[in-house]
C-alpha cells in the first residue's frame, strides 16, 4: 500500500526485524485499580512482536550477556533500545468505539441530539465516501491521527460502502495499526435515508460478506486486522437483518458491534420498533447479537434488567464520555456497570466524540464519573463513582483489550503478549533557564517555542503517580514519542 | 527583567514598534451570540498598540496608499502584516480566575473535593512558594506557558507571601501579559493552617498595601498589570478583614476578587460561620465587597435571591468549567445567570482546573452546559441550557473583558480598543500526500510527525463556522501561532 511509503520506518507491512530489548521504565495496569511502574525493566521482544520476557534490574550488559543466551538469543546480535531518564512504556491505547467515516466531523455537532444529529451531520459525509479518493483522504488522516496519539487497536465502523470499508482495512494493515473493520448495515427502509442504506436484509448481509472475504484474502489469520459484524444499531436494521448477522456470527465467531441505550428519545424508538423484546438489549439478544464478543457503544440508560441481561451474556460495553456529552446523551455509570461484572473500554467515538485520543477520553471519563457522581446522594455510592487515575488509564488499555477478546494479546507487558506500546516522555522544568532552552526535550522556553514539548510540565518533585496523572490531564500525541505494534514501529515524533 | 531576555521578539518591556497594518480575516464576537467573520480586512494598529482603523477590502497596496494617508501615517514607513490563506486574527483569551501559584498542581487532585483538596494538595504547595528561586521557576512557566495559549489577559491569585506576589507582578510586565495581580488574603485562625494565613486582619490589610504600592512603582498607570483585591474566599477570613478590604477597595477603586458557592460544604461551611448574613454573596455585600468590579469564581450553587443579589450590585461571575467537574462541584447553570443579566467570563482556575487552556475551559463550558441540560426536563430551558460555539468564544473573549472591566479595551477588533490578539492557524489535509509533506504547515504526514500543526484537520470542504468549531474542540496552543498584547508580539511558534 501506498500511505506506509512516506517513510521507510513506517513500513508495517515488512518484517518487524529481530529480536530486540526495550529497558527502562514500563507502567501498565495490574489491576483494574493500580497501575504498577517497573523501573529499570527490560521487555524482550521477539522478531514477530511477542514479549518473551520481563526482567527486572536489567542494562544492556545485563541483558546481552545474561538473559539473551538464557533466551536463545544471540547477545550480540539483538537491537537494545534503552530511553532517556523520565521517560516511560505505556500499553498502546485501545479505542473500542470509533467511525472512521465521520472523522472530518470532528467538534461539528451543533446542538443537535443523537437522531437529528445523525440525519443532519453522519448520514451525508458517510454516504459521500463511496467516492473511493475521499475515503482514501479521511481514512488515512484518521488512522494515521490516532496512531499519532498512540492508539495501537481500533474498533472501526466504516460505511455501508463495500469497497470503501475494504479500504480502511487495506489502510490500517500498510500502516500497522491493530483493527477490527466493520461494513456498516443498515437496511430498515422507514428509518434510513434513501440515499443511505442497504437495499434489503439479504444485501446487507452479502455486503458484510464481500468484507469478510476480503479481510480474509489480505490478512487470513486476522493478525492484525479482523473483520467485526457491525449491524449499525437496532433502530436501523430490520429484524430480518439482524437474525442473519446473528446467525453469521454463530457461523464465523466474528466480533459483533452496535450501540444501545445511547439516547433516551432513541431508547423510546426501539421500544416502538421492537414492541416484544423486554429492553434494547434484549432485542440484540433476541437476534443472536447479544454475546461475549459483543461490544455495545454508551450504554449509557440501562435498565437493571438490561445490565443483567449484559452481563449474563457476558456482551462488553464502549464507554464514550466525550460523545455522550457533547450530544447531551447523558452520563454513564461506570462504576454501576462494574459492579455489575460487565467488562468496560473506552471509545472515542468520533465524531459523536470530537477527539482523536483515548487518552482524552480518559481524561473526561474521570470528569464525566463526577458529574455521575454530583447525581448521586452524600454516601459511598457518591464517593465509588468516581473514577481514578489508575482506572481510567485501565479503561483505556487493559479494559479495552478484555472488550475486543484481546486480553491474552495486548492492553500490558507480559509474557506472552505481544508488544503493543507507546513510549512517553514530558517536558522537565528545568532550573537554569538557559540550560533548559538547550535541552532536547525542550525545558521550558524551547519547549513551548518549539512546540514539540508538549503541555505537561515536570517540576522535579513530583511523585511518579503525579507525573502519570499529569500526563493523564494536559498530555496529548507530542507526549507520544514513538508506538509500536506487534513490535514494529509504526510511529514516531521528529 | 531577565525573564524576556531569552528572546529578543519577547522584549514586551521595550517599544511595541512603529506602526503596523495586519491584513487577513479577523474572527470576533459581534455579539454574545455570533462571531463575525472579517475576511480581507486591514486592522490598523498604532505605536502604543491602540487599533485607530479596521477597514474591509483591504489589502497591501491600499492600506499604504489609500489608508495610511488618511491616517495621517507615511505609508512607506508602515509594517503589514499579511498572514496566509485560512488563517485567522482572533482576539487574545481572558482568564478570569486562575491560581498561578497552583500551577504545578494541574492534573493532581485525586478524589478529593474543594475543602480537602484545600488542605491536602493546595496550602502546602502555595506556602512553599515563600522561596522566591522556587516561585520563579513556578510563575515563568505559568505566565509563558498561558501565553502559548493565547491568554492576553490574566487574573491571578498568587500566594500569601508579599514578595512572592510582587514577583508574579514583575513576570507578568517582563513577559508581556496583561495581568490582575492579587496577593491572597486569609487571615482567620481557625480555619488557614498555622504555617499559612496572615497574622491578623491588619497584617492582611498591610500586606495587601504592599502589594499595590509595588505594582504601581513598576506599571503606574496598571497599563498592563494592576493590583486586585483578593479574599480568598469568605471562609479563610475574618471579619474584620473583610471591612477592610472592603474599605480599600472603596479608597482605591480596585477590582475584587474571590470565590463563591463553589461546593455545597463550602456553602455549608459559611452559612455556619456567618450566620447573619442571607447568603454566601451576601457575605461580601455585607462587608463591601460585592460591586461592579468584583469577580466571583464558580457560583455553581447560587440560589434565586444571591443571583439577584449579584445581578443587582452589578458583580461578575467566572465560569470555571474544568475545576468544577474535576472536584465534584456541581455544574454551573451559564444561561440561567445569563437570563438574570449577570456577567460571566471563563476561568482556568488551575490549579483545581487541570488545564491551562482558555480554549479547553470554552470547550468544557460547552460540555458542561450539555451536563446541565441532562437535568433538566425536557422542554424550551433544557435547549436553551447548551451553549453554542459562538457563546463559547464570547465567554473566552469579551465576556471575560467585561467581567474584568476591560470590555473598552479588550476582546474585539474595534477602533479604540488595544490590539490583544492572536493568529490561529489550522492544518490542511491536503489532497497530494508528497506535496503534503512539503507544506510549511504542515499537511498531514509532515503535520502529524513533525509536531507542529496541531490536530485541527481540515479536509478543504468546510465552512469558516465549521473550522471555527474544529478549533474550539481540537485545537491547542499548536494552532496560536502568534501573540500579541498592546501591539507586542509577546509569543510566537517556531
């Protein structure tokens, strides 16, 4: 493909190389509630991007000349990637909930709430990508983008378009970026634009066909891109529809994608539509749809019953605080659904939700759990909703790993994963302001002149855990210095 | 001061220069409302940084030869400044509250709320800035780095410490940033620590005195920066301390600034403490302290009878989006105080805001609104309660020069009104990627690698209004391409 050959380090299409060594400072979940910081770590990566050990107290001597042979490895012969001071690995981002398509709509949202919003806004610029150089143009500027803010797992929604969402996936494997592509399908002809929509059950599901397939002949053992079921959500699908992609899914075991209980006005509609199915849920479990590998979009009014019904199905939910906000869908309970045992991600949901970055929605998803919790009455429940530093940033890799069935593969640095990380590093205050002007990381005056420091300033004294919350708060993409997918660079800040 | 020394374009303490002609589109408030969209237009701009013309169809040749004449200027003598095609003048953002001695706090705040997170994160820090090494280190990077956002204008808190805040004072006329400089008065017993109030309401008063004599032995006219009374807030003093301050302010006719109803225990808390007033804001009516010129941060929980109150001495509000969701506080209802005929402007407040961009805080407002929406019932007040983008950038510009008093000076490109402002530039997603790599901006492979175009993506095919709103949701201080304050060109990207 074309978009990986503007640089040579970006061609993920090629060997990830050998065996190599990254030392220095590794921070991931360990918990759903704490992050754990291995300091003078090394995570030794083999040529096909599996981690094959993590060892502490580890240099480069150390590791040439103890672990490598302990491995198998020639000492000499493997690639030691050691960081500067202050700088730390981080598991790549996961977003579980994002439309490719909409990227160019990013902050264009108005007032609009979910229904008007989608007629006015979604349906038009989805439709307009049939034309295969648009698609090209957005969908390569959204890949690239969120590589850039180190999201290294996409849960894509393209188009209802065959050959456009072929594209996406084409795109995301030249430039190395972990996928799941799905055709949009949407067939209900009373609740769909003429100019936008399937033109019956039966071509819906041949379309998502035509995508699987293809999916299948440029990537067959979904290493790194996987085809997802995506009927676009209950109101836009017929009954029909939806029992043969229910049906398709028991056929294949392919993932399955789709929205609930996003909107209230949205909620009442598909209790129209679906007078006999008892909640929104239940019409997805009435279809075959409701199932460990499905991952329902905000969840943001379920039911008791519905939250039930999730979790015995063990079906995940894709948080998207900066879309339920900004289309005034409400606030969801995280916490509520967590002591429900159901599984939560995040997503950005562009453009729904107007960033690129997992890291953002982290960052509002902290927010948004406190105005969940200003709801609630004085007490333990109150105090239990809102989120922390450590569970926001588990939401965004480990959390989004168990949603897309990808937690045995990524979301942290063990054994037996595969190295899906970014590498960050902040801006030092340093003392001597001149010496910090000649500071390659920046100090202060450089690294706001220059602009590549980004906005998180490093006094000295803070504690690591304030450091990551920093990142956490004013961090963006020129914290993330380089990421890397099944151990192959697929990015990098100059 | 040496703080403008590391770059000579910074010497904001020297000459603004001769003067300038700046051509290109102009974006402002033409009404609380609505943006107007300048295109083509000439602002003219004299020595001292006063706009004397804005004029349409203008470009180069005509500026010197038709409108200088008439300006009675040498055309040949004048500086233009014309700025490429698709970016834009928009005025300078006005912070109306923000803690400048919190700053290394942003981003650290746990799961505390407003009168424990006083205690546990904020005294501490703000005590230690006695060390004038260490306040210096703290109020640079603050001062350069709201700069970097586009913040012409700052209304500060500093510390206790009298020297400390007349060093604030002194990087704010050396940087070049129009700044509101408040020493923090806090003086009651029982309620400030031991190691961190002032001795007695006269030790509040005189140091407070000293603090004003110092910014008017260095800005004597408060051309630039002025002194601000500053309560903390009614709970950290005393009576007594309060007369005074509100007997100086009567004497001098100095702005006030201060907290109100920000937490329901803080309301709690100050009902307790002063049980004959009828309020929180009646607290300050009480003492003389509730008048045009006081700015009051939050006002989350005002009942019906302090809004009138405030609407009826005239007081102003700072909205502080990020620091009220961050610590639980509520959500503030902008339109209801609006429909009351109060002032309101946009605060960072960091560090209980985690963000020092004026941009975020207009982008959260928006959010936040939604957050107060989503509580309302549904019907005409519910749609009324979101904010739009244009009110938005109105809170960030003009409502913010209102609610400190500068609404002649600041906030719109209008003859007579000084040239604080900013150049906003937005990165194109060009059609040709290899040519894309080329553009100086950017386009995307260069933009997203090289770090310096931000990630406002525009596809070609929006509208001004649409890029604008991209702007307000994507973009950072990588789009403030340039700054200036009174004509000074105070920071500028590299």
């Amino acid at each position: 493909m074309g978009e990986a050959s503007h640089d040579s380090k970006l061609d993920a299409m090629g060997p990830a190389g050998g065996n190599k060594v990254y030392i220095g400072t590794f921070v991931h979940s360990r918990t759903r509630e704490a992050l754990e910081l291995l300091h003078d770590t090394g995570v030794f990566v083999d040529g096909r991007g599996t981690i094959v050990a993590v060892e502490p107290d580890c240099h480069a001597a150390r590791a040439r000349e103890v672990i490598c042979p302990r491995l198998g490895w020639d000492g000499a012969d493997v690639e030691v990637i050691a960081v500067r001071q202050g700088q730390f690995f981080f598991p790549g981002f996961i977003d579980t909930h994002v439309h490719a398509s909409q990227y160019p709509n990013v902050g264009i949202f108005g007032k609009s709430t979910l229904l008007d919003w989608l007629n006015t806004y979604t349906f038009p610029l989805e439709s307009s990508l049939s034309n295969l150089e648009r698609a090209r143009r957005v969908y390569t500027a959204c890949v690239r983008r969120t590589l850039a803010h180190g999201t290294t797992t996409s849960a894509y929604y393209a188009t209802v378009d065959v050959a456009a969402t072929n594209l996406l996936a084409d795109i995301c494997l030249a430039l190395g970026q972990r996928a799941f592509v799905g055709r949009v399908c949407m067939d209900h002809a009373d609740m769909c634009p003429e100019y936008y929509r399937d033109e019956s059950p039966e071509a819906s599901l041949a379309a998502t066909r035509q995508c699987i397939d293809h999916v299948r002949a440029v990537d067959p053992d979904y290493a790194l891109v996987s085809p997802i079921i995506t009927p676009r959500f209950a109101p836009s699908c017929t009954s029909e529809a939806m029992h043969a992609l229910g049906a398709l899914h028991r056929e294949t075991g392919l993932p399955i994608q789709t929205h609930v209980s996003e909107n209230l006005s949205e909620v009442a509609l598909v209790k129209s539509l679906f007078p006999d199915s008892a909640s929104y849920a239940a019409v997805y479990d009435d279809h075959g749809l409701l199932t460990p590998r499905t991952v329902l979009a905000h969840a943001v009014h379920l039911t008791d019953d519905e939250a039930d019904l999730v979790a015995a199905r063990g079906a995940k939910i894709s948080h998207c605080p900066a879309s339920n906000s900004a289309l005034t869908s409400g606030a969801a309970r995280v916490r509520w659904m967590w002591e429900r045992s159901i599984d939560i991600g995040l997503g950005t949901d562009m453009s729904g939700g107007h960033s690129p970055s997992i890291l953002e929605a982290a960052r509002l998803a902290t927010l948004v759990s406190r105005h969940v919790a200003m709801g609630l009455p004085e007490g333990s429940e109150k105090e239990r909703a809102k989120l922390t530093t450590d569970e926001a940033l588990f939401l965004a890799t480990r959390g989004g790993a168990r949603v897309l069935g990808l937690e045995e593969r990524v979301g942290a640095f063990e054994v037996g994963m595969q190295f899906d990380a970014q590498l960050v590093g902040l801006a030092d205050v340093l003392e001597g302001e001149e010496d910090g002007r000649e500071g390659e990381e920046g100090g202060w005056g450089a690294g706001a002149l220059a602009g590549d420091a980004g906005n998180v300033d490093v006094f000295g004294w803070e504690t690591w855990e304030e450091k990551i919350a920093k990142w956490l708060f004013n961090g963006d993409d020129r914290n993330t210095k380089k990421v890397w997918v099944k151990g192959r660079l697929v990015h990098e800040r100059r």
